[in-house]
C-alpha cells in the first residue's frame, strides 16, 4: 500500500504528464517535507513524471535520514564537494537517458542565484510552474487533519492556562512569553507564528508586536497566536475584556465583528467561492458603517504554512472543496481607539464547515476576565 507521501507524489506526477515535464525540482523546504517526509533544511527534492524521487542533501542529516525516509533514494553530498557536482551526479542517477527534456522549478521559490545554477548544470529545458504544490496542499488528508486538530487543542489549552492566570502587571510581552510557554507544555513542538499581544489601542495594529505596555493599561487586550504539532499550524484571535464595565463603542464592535464571523461560517460549504464567504462576512460589517474598518481579506489557508494557498477575500473566485482548512478572522480597527478580531480555524466538509477551535468559545460574556 502507498504511502501518504508516495500519493502525494503521485498526484504531483500526473501534473507533470499534463504539462509533458519530466522532473520537478523542489528547493521549498515546506514542498519538500510535505513530498517525502523529509523536515531537516537544505535539501533539494527531485520528483519525476513516474513520481519516483531523490533527495539531494549533505552530510549533516545522513544519520538523520534513515531513521525518517529509508526508502527514499538519497544523494548525500560530500563536505568539500560543490553543490554544482553533486547536481550533476544525483541528476545523472536519477536520469541516466541523455536525452534533452523539460524540468519544472518553483518559480515563486526559487532564487535567481539558484535557479542560474541548476540551469547550467541540468542539460535540460527548464519550466517555470508557480503554485502548483500549493494547490495539492489546499486538501488536507486525514493524518494532516489529525494534526491540525492536535495543534489547535495545544493553543487552545495554552491560552486556557494565561486566561486562568492573567495578571495586570504583566506586561504584553511577558503574556506572549508566558502564553508561548504553555502551548509548548500542552504539546506544541512550537508556536506558528510570533504571538500578538495588543493592549488597548494598540488592537488596532492588526499585526502589533508585543511591548512593555501593561495589561491593566487598557480594557482590552487582543491576542493573535498559534500552535504547530508535527508541522502544521493552527492560528487564532481573541480579545479578552480586562475591566468590568467596558464602552458601549467596544461592546458594539466586538457584537459586529462576532456575528460576521458567525455569518461567514454559515455560508461556507462545498462549491461556494472564497470571495462569497469574505463578502458574507464583509456585509455584516459595512450595514453597522464600520466597512472601512475592516481592511484586510477574512481568512486563509492554514496547513504547513501558516499561511498556505487559498484565501477568503474580494472577489477571489477559489471554489471550496471537502478537505480545506481555513482561517475565518474579520475585525474591525480604529486607529488610536481600538481594534477587534476574532478568528477560529475551519475545516471544509462534504456538508459545510467544522469549527475546529469551536470549544475556545468566542461570547462576549466568555470574553470577561476582570483583572483584580
């Protein structure tokens, strides 16, 4: 029976006939990894039209290697030999015809340095494919799921331990830090992402970068974070509601920005295009006049890449299918005020979509913890 790795491959194989290419030379790590199982650096994957592959890499992972793919064909590349020589060996192992054909690179990855490189040494035509890995990763299978799922329990018990134990002399640094610390503790290999920790006004800097302001220094305090088990992310957003009594603006805003997420949720199903789902959600907020502040597409891919392909915004006409998992994050910001952003994980099903972080909770009246 073959391996998930091997039908992955199979799967690029057939894109490659299509495309009448005989060999896909893979540099992105993430590609690489999610083609053969391979998760050190520095490696280059090589993948023919008949999904037989060969790892090219170095000395320092050779151990390594036959403990984590010892059925792959493997080029380990000596210390003092260039990188141009074991191109040319590995490629003449994995081709030994000498005839001319084509090769496909990742032209979004690759960097001209290196593209330059393979050229002169493979004696082949080289094809320029963007995205076409990318695509094959939008479906995750089951065992990808699985750890999704599990990455998404490690960030939501590591946000349950901080919220247990907020204090308001820490300081939003010290929250990430310590936020970062029981994701690990509740299983994640590591964070996904740098934490996003904003008090106050700062939320409205959807990407803020954690600082010494305290977190008694605001009635609010947005968090951003993310957990990765054996590779694969997970990314949410909550603001917790640090006073007892907050501005009815913040009240309003936080409703608005829950029942977008909430209508977007509702709309996502098999056959529907990404661009309906963020305007499902982008409706909500324009009708309650915040639609200027809502600058930024409602949801992306999440897999391997914290950001990977397939994204919820205007007008992108990407058809859902069984098997995506996507990010649903509207927010609403205004500048020197405040910002809010609520973002769960979803997976698209044959009926329409499972809230994989549903169990955080994401109410108002969830949101409270009051500091003493």
């Amino acid at each position: 029976m073959a391996t998930v790795y091997e039908q992955r491959r199979a799967r690029l194989a057939q894109i490659l006939k299509k495309r009448d290419i005989d060999m896909f030379f893979v540099c992105d790590p993430v590609n690489v990894g999610y083609l053969c199982g391979f998760t050190g650096g520095d490696s280059f994957l090589m993948v023919g039209r008949d999904a037989a592959a060969m790892l090219l890499t170095d000395g320092r992972f050779e151990t390594f290697l036959k403990e984590e793919i010892p059925d792959l064909a493997i080029y380990v590349r000596k210390t003092s030999e260039p990188f141009s020589r074991a191109l040319a060996k590995a490629s003449k192992e994995f081709f030994p015809s000498k005839e001319s054909g084509s090769y496909a690179v990742e032209s979004g990855t690759i960097s001209l340095r290196m593209f330059e490189l393979v050229e002169s040494v493979l004696d082949r035509t080289a094809v320029p494919v963007c995205g076409a890995i990318e695509a094959l990763r939008m479906k995750k299978d089951r065992t990808e799921i699985t750890a999704i799922r599990r990455s998404a329990r490690a960030a939501i018990e590591g946000f349950g331990a901080i919220k247990a134990g907020l204090q308001k002399e820490w300081s939003e640094i010290d929250l990430r830090n310590e936020l970062d610390y029981q994701m690990r503790r509740a299983g994640a290999d590591d964070v996904s992402f740098p934490t996003i920790v904003a008090v106050g006004s700062r939320a409205a800097l959807p990407h803020a970068e954690p600082t010494c302001k305290l977190i008694g220094e605001g009635e609010s305090v947005l968090i951003d974070w993310g957990a990765k088990y054996r590779g694969y992310a997970s990314d949410l957003t909550r603001v917790l509601m640090t006073r007892k009594k907050i501005s009815k603006k913040l009240t309003d805003i936080y409703q608005t920005v829950l029942k977008a997420q909430q209508k977007a949720i509702q709309t996502i199903r098999p056959g529907i295009t990404a661009g309906e789902v963020d305007r499902a959600a982008r409706q909500v907020i324009e009708e309650a006049g915040y639609g200027r502040c809502f600058n930024h597409g409602l949801g992306h891919g999440l897999g391997l890449a914290i950001h990977d392909a397939g994204a919820f915004s205007v007008g992108n006409d990407l058809q859902l299918r069984p098997g995506m998992v996507m990010t649903v994050e509207p927010g609403i910001y205004l500048p020197g005020r405040l910002g809010v952003r609520i973002e769960d994980d979803v997976l698209i099903t044959p009926g329409g979509a499972e809230v994989l972080t549903r169990s955080l909770g994401s109410s108002l009246e969830e949101m409270f913890v009051p500091l003493p």
